[in-house]
C-alpha cells in the first residue's frame, strides 16, 4: 500500500511538471530565432567601429537612433506591436551595438591602430543589412507575443541567449555574450506594462 501512494505520487508530480518543462523548453527553443537575429545584428557593430574609426565620427549617432526606432515602431504597429516595446527593444538593439563599438575602438585606440580592413559604407552596405535585420526582429517579436507576455519571459529569454551561446562558443566571446544580454534586455511585454505603473 505504502509502495503504491508513492507510486501515485510521482505520476502525479510527473504529470505535473513534465508539460510545465516541455512548455518552458518550446518557449526558449521558439525564442532562438530571436536571439540568432539579434546577435547578427550585433555582427555588424564591429564593421560599424571600422567605418567609424576610418571617419573619426562618434559612435552616438542620436539622429540616426532616432530614425531607426520611428521606423521600427513604424513597422511594428503594422504587425500589431505595441509601440513602447518597440521602441524599448530597439532601444536596448542599439545600446547593445553601441557597447561593442566603445569597447572595439578603446581596444584599437590602445593599440594604436584598428586590424586591416577595406573601406565601409556605413550609408550603401551597413544600413541596408540593418534594416533587413530590423524587418527579421519585427516578426519574430510578432511571432514570439504570446512567449514574451509570459511570466517566465525573462527567463526563458536568458537560456534562449544562454543556448546561442552554447552552440556558437567559438564565435561568441564575453563581449557578444554581454551585448546579446543588453540587447534583449526589453524583449518581454510585461515589462511595458510595469514600466507605465512606475
């Protein structure tokens, strides 16, 4: 009898626990996608530094920020998006890439030189790469809503980030690892609404 309640026990903690786990799994693994367009944009701050290092133009473009977001809620709202997480995550987007640029061009600086490089078109070939990316983010935001409204969103969002990291060990050093965490530091949808209550 005592063999029995036990028994009974674990099935039910097992039936329990093993759908909440699967859903926690599909939730990180529907979150990669978002995670792998981020970190690709990311990518592109060390070729933004080059042509920045190449110009001598400062890495805080507040007019250029600016555009990125108007446009980026923009074509969020015609994905049904609310506007503030929007602009908040393309927000934390370009801190994250401004992270990279201050840390690539201080490391260069000391050494007194950036690593051989032809020229970048910031304007021709590294905006046009941005806004694909940006179009990529908007839908997997749209795609990933009911994910990112979920109460374990910042979570399932950390070991999203955590199994990119995992799997492109060789290509993601501390640097990548902490900018992805910035730039997907406003990717939950609840957080917008704890924001405005603030």
């Amino acid at each position: 009898m005592q063999i029995n309640k036990r028994k009974l026990v674990m099935v039910i903690a097992l039936t329990i626990i093993a759908p909440s786990a699967a859903r926690g799994q599909a939730a990180i693994d529907r979150l990669q996608s978002l995670a792998e367009t981020s970190a690709r944009r990311l990518l592109i701050a060390q070729q933004v530094a080059l042509a920045k290092w190449d110009s001598g133009a400062a890495v805080e473009d507040l007019p250029r920020e600016a555009q990125v977001i108007t446009g980026a809620v923009k074509d969020g709202a015609s994905r049904g998006l609310d506007p503030t997480l929007v602009s908040n995550f393309f927000k934390a987007q370009i801190e994250a890439n401004k992270v990279i640029q201050y840390s690539l061009l201080a490391d260069w600086r000391r050494a007194g030189r950036a690593p051989a490089h032809s020229p970048i078109d910031l304007v021709a070939t590294i905006r046009p790469e941005l806004d694909h990316l940006q179009a990529s983010l908007i839908a997997e935001l749209a795609d990933t809503v009911a994910i990112r409204a979920s109460t374990t969103c910042r979570a399932d969002v950390a070991k999203a980030i955590g199994k990119y990291v995992l799997v492109q060990k060789h290509e993601v050093g501390p640097l990548q690892s902490i900018a992805l965490d910035r730039a997907l530091a406003a990717s939950c949808s609840f957080d917008v609404g704890e924001t405005a209550l603030q």
